[in-house]
C-alpha cells in the first residue's frame, strides 16, 4: 500500500483492505476482463441479435457495395450507423469473421486496448489498478452495448501519453483515429499546448488526416467516400435534433448536461449552444496556468477535464458513452488529498454512474428517476466543474509526485 492508502487506514475503518483490493493487480485484470466476458458470454448463449456490431459489420459491406452508409436498413438492423466512412477499414477484420466469433473479438479488442492505455498513464501501477477496477463496470456496461466508446477513449489517453513523451507523431496518430470514428476524439487537440513539438504536431496532424480521409478509398472509389463524408456530417444533424426530443422514448440518449436541463425543466426550445458556449469558455480557461505546462499533475488534471467533457456536453451521450467519462472520474479521484467530502463525493459518482441504469438501484428509481432527468450525467458534471475550478486554485499542485507519479 503506498502511502496514501496507509494515512486513509488510520482514518478511516475497513479503509485499508478496501484500498489493497482495489489496488491489487489481479483483483484489477480479473475484474476488468471477466466483467465484459462475462456480459458477451450471456448474451450470445441468449442468442441477442448485436444490433450494434451489426451496423458495425455493415459500415464495411455497405462501403465495399457502394451504399450509402447514414440510411435505415430496417431488415438488417435497427437504427442508424453514425460512424465515419473510416471506420469501415477499422471494423474490417472484425466484419469478416463469423459474427458471434467477430462480436467477442471487437469486444476483447476494446477491452483490451483502453487496459494498455490505463496501463500508459504516468500514475503508479496501484493507482492505474484503481482505475480499472472502478470502471470495470462502466467498461462491462459499454461492452454489453458492443459499443466502441472504449476504443475512443482508448485513443484520448493514448493521445495524451505520448505527447507527453514528446512522441507526436503516435499521439496524433490516435487522436485522429479517434476523430474519424466518431468525432469525440477532436477534443485531443487539446493536447497541442502540451507538445513541445509544435509545428511537428500540426504536420502530422495534416498527414494522419489525409491518410485517413483517403484510407477508405482502398475498398471504394473516391468519389463514393467523399460523398459518405459529405452524408455522414448530414446524418450526425439529424441524429443531434432527434436526441433532444423530450418524449418518454428517447431518454437513453442525451445524457448530458443540456440533457438534464431539458428534462428537469421541460426546456424543450433550449438550444445547446446556450450551453456549450459558457461551457467552452470555461474549457480554454484552464489554460491559464501557463507556467504549469511542464508539470504532469497539471496535464493529468487536464485530461481528467478533456476526456468528461466530450460525454457531459454531447446530446450524443448514451449510458455506454460514459466509459469515456468515468475512468477520468476515477484518476481526478486518484489526484485528490483524501478528505471525507472528496471520498463521498467520489462514492456519488462511482453509484449514480455505474448503477443508475441497473436494477441495482431498483427498476423503480432507473425508470423514474434516472432515464427522465438523465440523472447519470450529474455526477460528471459536478466533478467537471470542480477539476475547471481546482485548476483555477493550483489544487494539482497538492498531489505529491514522489507518492503518486512513476519516475519520470
């Protein structure tokens, strides 16, 4: 146990075995891997249909037959695709395989990639332990949707980590994957002002860009991507102003800030941009601390504020969506001198957000509560508002390198 967990023992009853738990290796793996296992496992014995990898699958078909990409295909699948034309090369291997063998390994992919990305953060491994372990079910939540928001958030962080090692050219590499998926990944441009290789980091940016612009042009002609990416911008309008309807069968989607207000106070005219605006100043305000730069408490306080706020302020948000969100919960969390406002806060977050759309908290309080105020996005926005205003006040200056940091 390192020293933080041993003061919290002292403080605290039964602090210390939860702490070495949490913190454990194997504890973390197991849990991490054998929740989305498990989840994938019951529902191909329940013989679900995966509509969501099966519009997946067919970003590559469609792409191969020229169809369009961003219409209803209500035979095959329900609801629409609203992934990139890139996409396609990325699902490829997966499309290929039979679909219960290509849903496991997709699954096992972004379980596994989003691990080695945790596994990068320049955090010691107990406190990268703890991250997964509490988003364990956040991760088995996204993995039951056969969803890829684990590979976006993947990409953020991996994006992260190796601008920080002054590797843009990787960092951008991930970023833009992340980007030409399912656009979220746009906030890792963020990052710029951490690179200490500034016009390298706007080449590659324009070469990782163009390459994955063209890349789908390897199994369709030019002219058919272009237009994909012309239908594909149309089809992320149309999918924004469906989310927002107030109306009993949409409350899986815009679990978001403005998703709150418009359900708790039935503001149906209220225009995201009302939001988004004050929330953006807010955003490129904690780049004040110039003289900070160099100091890694202030970039992890930064990507702790870069990976919620792409989930708290989309109209795109869904429950799986928040596996973005959460581990970053988890690592502001990590940061924290441990005071009992912060562990309650911290247990909040932890409930609200991976249980709230469980029967864990009763069928009850999911269909009254949860799903009609979007109450899992609450807890997210509050520590995001916290993280724009610690960052304000130096509060990362409080997390002791020499107890939380891996040499560096």
């Amino acid at each position: 146990m390192n020293k933080i967990g041993a003061e919290q023992s002292i403080k605290y009853p039964y602090f210390e075995k939860c702490w070495k738990l949490l913190t454990n290796t194997s504890f973390a793996v197991v849990l991490w891997f054998g929740l989305s296992l498990t989840t994938i496992i019951i529902q191909i014995l329940g013989n679900d249909r995966f509509n969501n990898f099966v519009i997946f699958r067919y970003v590559f078909f469609h792409v191969l037959q020229q169809t369009n990409l961003y219409l209803e295909y209500p035979q095959t699948y329900a609801d629409v695709n609203l992934y990139g034309p890139f996409f396609s090369i990325v699902i490829a291997p997966f499309a290929l395989l039979p679909k219960s063998v290509g849903v496991v390994a997709w699954i096992l992919f972004n379980t596994g990639i989003l691990f080695v990305a945790i596994r990068k953060l320049p955090i010691t491994k107990p406190g990268q332990n703890f991250i997964l372990s509490l988003s364990s079910v956040e991760m088995m939540n996204a993995s039951s949707w056969v969803q890829s928001n684990a590979l976006i958030a993947a990409c953020i962080i991996l994006g992260f980590c190796f601008i920080w090692e002054e590797k843009d050219k990787w960092g951008l590499f991930f970023i833009l994957i992340a980007v030409f998926i399912k656009i979220y990944g746009i906030v890792g441009f963020a990052f710029f002002f951490f690179s200490k290789h500034k016009i390298q980091f706007i080449i590659w940016s324009i070469i990782w860009s163009v390459l994955f612009f063209i890349a789908p042009m390897l199994i369709a002609p030019p002219n058919f991507i272009i237009q994909s990416y012309a239908d594909w911008y149309h089809g992320l309008q149309a999918k924004s102003a469906k989310n927002i309807r107030l109306d009993i069968h949409n409350d899986y989607q815009d679990i978001s800030a403005m998703g709150i207000l418009r359900r708790l106070f039935r503001f149906s005219y209220l225009k995201d941009i009302w939001i988004l605006v004050p929330a953006a100043l807010l955003f490129i305000s904690q780049y004040v601390r110039l003289k900070y730069y160099k100091d890694i408490r202030f970039g992890l306080y930064i990507l702790c504020s870069v990976l919620l706020f792409p989930v708290i302020f989309s109209t795109g948000s869904e429950s799986p969506t928040y596996i973005i969100a959460f581990p970053a919960v988890c690592l502001w969390y990590w940061l924290q001198p441990k005071t009992l406002s912060t562990h309650l806060l911290f247990v909040l977050a932890f409930i609200i957000t991976s249980f709230s759309y469980s029967d864990i908290l009763t069928p009850w309080f999911r269909e009254n509560i949860s799903r009609p105020y979007a109450i899992k996005a609450l807890p997210n926005v509050i520590v995001w508002c916290i993280i724009v205003v610690q960052i304000w006040n130096r509060q990362f200056l409080k997390t002791p390198v020499t107890q939380i940091f891996i040499s560096q």
